[in-house]
C-alpha cells in the first residue's frame, strides 16, 4: 500500500530513541497518523513543527497498519507561527478539533480551511473571524451543523438578529425578541455578507460555537474543551483590546460553560 498527498504537520509524539509518530491532517485522506524514521534528528526535527506543510508519502503492507510516511518540506511556517501568542494557540486548537474527526476521513474542506488561517494567525480579527468559520464547519461535518441562513420560527432569511441554543438555528429579531435572554445573539458577520467582525462580534461568536461543542461533543464524550482554545481566544481578545468575558447561564437557560477565560 503506497500514497502520496499534501498534508499539514498537527503533531508528533517520541517512538523509540530515534522515531516519532506524526500526525497530519492530508488533503485527500483526513487526519493520518505514520511512524517516521529519524524523526527526531537534526535534519527532520525543523520539518516536524506544527503548521508545517509537507509532501507526505506513506507505505504499509496492509491498509490498517500504522504504515511508515515519508516527508518532503513545502512551506515551513512554525517558525512565523512562533512570533504570537494567537498563533501559537490556534495552530494547538485546531489540531484538537480535528482530532475530533474520525482518523483518515477525508475532509478536504477542512484541510484547505486550515491551510488558509495558518497564513493569517498573525492577525487577531482575521484569525478570530477564520477561526469560528472553522469551529461551525468542524461542527457540520461531526453532523451537528447550525442554520444561520434562515429564521426557524417564520422562514425569513433577513434580519436575523438570534440563535436558538436549542436547536442551533437562527431566530429573526422580531420572532426572537421575547426570548432575547435565552438565545444568543447572532454576529453581523455570520449572518451578512462582507461584513467584517469586531471585538463584541467575535467574542459572541467564540462564546456561541463553544457552547454548541460542549453540548453536542465534549459533554457526550466525557472530554474537557481543550485548553488550547482557551488560550487562543484569550489572546485574541487581548491583542484586540477587550477582556474575555465567561458565558452566561441566564443567556442560554443552561449551566455555565467556561469557554473564555475570566
């Protein structure tokens, strides 16, 4: 068994005195883990950063196995990666939401998403805004995808001003306005085209896609939302000149969920 894709390096762990194995997220394969051989020489280590873009072959004698990659250098971002705190933490966190995804399930969608917010990490607003889209798409594919197109109370596609934590979907304002306090509010740049997020937009939409996660896939998987976003968002919000705020219970009608930092 042999192939040869494009992939992102997500992670690796120690194998042995010599070898690590290494996590990619490929173009055409999903997320895929391999043993490299040397992977923890001088020549290899540089290469084996997260962000990195890579050629990876792999081999196996049968499909199932581990199977063994090896890598050909495309784009060394780490070292870019390295120079901000937003940077750092978003490469972490969205390798634990694709770790979320079934292994070698291909989602190329995803993989040329990520390609795309490694470019812009650099750039709070931009990371924050790239970094939702990417949270909302993660949820579709794990098939709990959110209707912000239309108003699940009338239909409307315009002025939709809410989302239903219930159901996920959007509320318009004027079918939402009685139960403003228990939904959330839905950012300008989720529900208009071409509009540009600002610092209260992409806190209610980091505040919203946390929610929906915990409810639908940490909690039922008995797993922590990871640390990493956490600290991606925190950062975020510091580097745009606004504290992050902890969600609120009273807004959703359910417990507290943490998922920015106090």
């Amino acid at each position: 068994m042999q192939w040869t894709d494009e992939a992102i390096i997500l992670g690796i762990r120690r194998h042995g005195e010599t070898s690590v194995v290494a996590e990619v997220m490929t173009r055409a394969r999903g997320r895929h883990l391999g043993l490299v051989r040397g992977g923890r020489s001088r020549a290899l280590q540089p290469v084996l950063q997260p962000g990195n873009a890579v050629e990876v072959t792999w081999r196996a004698r049968l499909d199932e196995h581990l199977g063994e990659f090896r890598m050909e250098p495309v784009e060394l971002r780490a070292a870019r990666l390295m120079e901000t705190a937003t940077a750092v933490y978003g490469v972490q966190a969205m390798a634990a939401l694709l770790r979320l995804l079934p292994e070698r399930d291909p989602h190329p969608h995803l993989y040329t998403s990520l390609s795309v917010i490694l470019d812009h990490l650099h750039d709070p607003k931009d990371a924050g805004e790239l970094f939702v889209r990417f949270e909302i798409a993660v949820l579709e594919d794990l098939g709990f995808g959110l209707d912000l197109a239309r108003c699940a109370a009338t239909g409307a596609r315009e002025d939709l001003a809410f989302i239903s934590p219930k159901s996920g979907r959007a509320v318009s304002r004027t079918a939402g306005l009685p139960y403003a306090e228990r939904m959330f509010a839905l950012p300008p740049f989720l529900a208009l085209e071409g509009r540009a997020a600002d610092r209260q937009s992409l806190e209610d939409a980091l505040r919203m896609t946390g929610y929906f996660l915990h409810r639908h896939v940490y909690e039922p998987r008995g797993i922590e939302i990871s640390a990493a976003r956490n600290g991606f968002v925190q950062a975020a919000m510091k580097a745009l000149g606004t504290a992050p705020a902890a969600a609120d219970a009273a807004s959703t009608g359910e417990k507290t969920i943490d998922i920015l930092l106090p």
